[in-house]
C-alpha cells in the first residue's frame, strides 16, 4: 500500500491524456529540479494493473497510469468535486525501482467521473490537485483515487479502451 507522509501545495501542472488503447495517464509537472521516477503497481498484474510513478528524491506523485482493469461498474449520480484541501501527495519510499503491491482495485464510471477504489476504510483527508482528488485514510494509507469533471467524450474513451477486443 501506498502510506503519505506529506503534501505538495503548489508548483505543479496536470496533465490527463485518455486514448483508445490506455485509459488515461496523468502527469504532474513541478517547477522544482527532481530525481528519478519509481514505480508503484497495483492490481493482479495481468487483467489488472495500475500504475504511480514517483520522484525518487521527494516521493511526490509524478504521473499515473491505468494499464487495464477487470473491475468496472457503471453508476449513477456524480462524485463530488467540492474540496478545500488543494494539493498532491507525497508517498513514502521504499528504495526500490519497483514495488508492486498485488491486491485488486475497482473502477466505478459515474456521470461525472471516475472513481478507483483500493480500500474500503474511512477517509481522513481528501486533497484536490486541478482534476484528480486524493482519498487518504486515518492511517495515511491511499484508499481511493478520483478523475473529477470528466467530459462525455473523456468518459467515452475510457469506456472504449477497457472494452474487449
């Protein structure tokens, strides 16, 4: 699991890219010099994988990317976007390149959003940097991810790229 150990308030630009063959990959650029980009992957690794790339030096989030989920669901009603705490987070390291925690995760395409849900436990803080919130537990464990204020057509291609062949 991915426990956070700080906040990153300012001095960083999102980008979110959906296409037909990966369903997104975000991207966070910072204005500060930083090391290079670790990995940590979720999922079963085969019919499931998601992956967060983080800065080697300040563990700051540095993109992430759906590779493919088994797990999906369509629900009514809208996530919320209305957060106070604006921000990223930063993440413990564990001095490896790699860690890959296997555990499943499940996606849920709302009317307004994408939700990805690794742990059902209670929220202590929600951070919001442009697009994306950050659901962290009591713990400081990361519970759950949402792409907030998607379009139609953003919903779309998300839709299209996890569809099978």
């Amino acid at each position: 699991m991915l426990k956070v150990n700080g906040i990153e308030n300012e001095g960083f630009k999102e980008t979110i890219e959906f296409d037909d063959y990966v369903p997104f990959n975000i991207e966070w650029n910072y204005s500060t010099i930083k090391g290079t980009k670790i990995y940590w992957r979720t999922g079963d690794l085969k019919k499931s994988l998601l992956e967060i790339g983080i800065d080697s030096l300040s563990g700051r989030i540095s993109s992430m990317t759906l590779v493919t989920s088994n797990t999906i669901s369509i629900c009514e009603g809208n996530l919320l976007n209305n957060y106070d705490e604006r921000g990223v987070p930063s993440f413990e390291l564990t001095g490896k390149d790699t860690c890959d925690y296997i555990q499943d995760f499940s996606i849920k395409i709302m009317n307004n959003g994408i939700s990805i849900l690794m742990f059902e436990d209670d929220t202590d803080i929600i951070l919001k940097s442009e697009r994306i919130s950050f659901h962290i537990g009591i713990d400081k464990k990361l519970l759950r991810i949402d792409l907030l204020d998607l379009t139609k057509n953003e919903i779309n291609y998300f839709k299209t790229s996890l569809a099978p062949a």
